[in-house]
DNA sequence: TTACAAGTTGGCAAAATTACCAAATACTTT
DNA sequence: AAAGTATTTGGTAATTTTGCCAACTTGTAA
C-alpha cells in the first residue's frame, strides 16, 4: 500500500476504528448527558468490568472520552461531543438498506 | 451482552466499522467529486485488484458507496455525502493527540 | 470465435480484535 | 494493618479482518 496514503488516512480510520463496536457506541449514548462509572457500564451491558474497562479504554486512547478519579471510582464523560453528530449520519445510512 | 443493547447498536457498529480502515477512508475521498473505477483506485493505493474490490464492496454493503457498470468498468461514486463530515469530527479528535 | 481487459469470488495464512479469567493496583473503611 | 471495593493489566482462546493468489465471470475488440 503507498505510504502517503497510508499516513494520511490512518490516524483517521483508528478513531472510526474506536467507535465501531456496539459496546462502545452504547457507551457514548449513556455518558452523552452525565458521566458513569466503570462498575455502572459493565452491569448495564452485562459483560465483565474488566472488558469494560478495556472498551474505556479504547475511547480514551483516542480522545473521544476522558476519564476522572473520584475516590475508588472512574468516572467517564464526552470529550468530543462531534461524534453524536456521526450517529446521525450513521443512522441514515441505515435506513437505506 | 444485553440483547437489546446489542440490537440497538450493533447496525450502527458496522458503518463506523465499514470506515475503519485505511484504505476504505480514501476511497471516500477519492471519489467525492468525481467517480472512480476499481482499477484506477487499485493503482493509486498499490493494492491488488480483488483487494480493492473486497473494499468496495464493503463500502457498497454499508449504503456508503454505489456503483455504476459502464462496459467493463465499474465506476464507484459517493452515496451517503454526510460521511464527509464525519472526516471533520475525525480530525478534530486528532489533533487532540 | 479468439484473445484481452476489468471485476468478482473462493481459499488460505497472517494479523488484529474480542471476552473471559486471574492477578495486580489503587483507594476506602473498619 | 486487614479486608473490601473499583479498576486495570496480562494471558489466552475464539473469532474476525485483511491481502494476496488463482480461478471464474463479464464484456470488449480484433
């Protein structure tokens, strides 16, 4: 694959990378308004703390979310608002099909 | 996994998933003014053929892309325009870094 | 019809992603 | 200090993604 185009388009292509997963785009919508523990997220997806605390992770890595030490509890909220914005053009691409 | 969870988010997971990569994000770039062949874009990103043509079709399946057959050419233009501003937000997030 | 060019599909190996468990860390509370 | 809770990290197995090659299909042109 050619190099300028490699590096031009990757960095870009990671951040869609961090939101195309379910877990991950559920947690987006529920921080959208107040932000939520880790503890809090994995009982409402219902998967382990530890695969939560990874998805976290992931957002954070990339900017999307960011994270707040309060006491023995993190707590997670929206850094980039945009992506909501990407939602919508998500949804109506979904609606074509 | 919840399942409604799951149901909610998972379609929406597979557009961002269908944008997630390197190649897929210049196509997009790529053909927004004008439409482009499956070997013209092979040539310019320096991949096989039947790969590019595996990226298309993804891009295809997801709404993002349509293609037109004239003679034995395909020509592949933009479906969804709002994906472009999903580049922006994208940037933003980059430049976070 | 024959040869050629564009595109797609199937198969395979390498790489990346995902989810769980177990163990380690960080911080509280008793 | 000891026990308990929240979170993170390392390891591993299962699954998915990716890219090339080879083979096939479609349409063009000699």
């Amino acid at each position: 694959m050619n190099k300028d185009i490699e590096n031009e388009f990757l960095e870009k292509a990671e951040v869609f990378k961090a939101l195309s997963h379910p877990t991950r785009l559920f947690i987006i919508d529920a921080i959208k308004d107040k932000r939520m523990s880790v503890k809090e997220l994995s009982e409402i997806v219902e998967i382990d703390i530890s695969t939560m605390s990874k998805h976290l992770n992931i957002l954070k890595n990339n900017k999307i979310i960011q994270g707040e030490k309060v006491k023995n509890f993190v707590y997670y909220r929206l850094a980039i608002p945009c992506v909501l914005e990407f939602m919508t053009c998500a949804v109506k691409t979904i609606n074509k099909k």
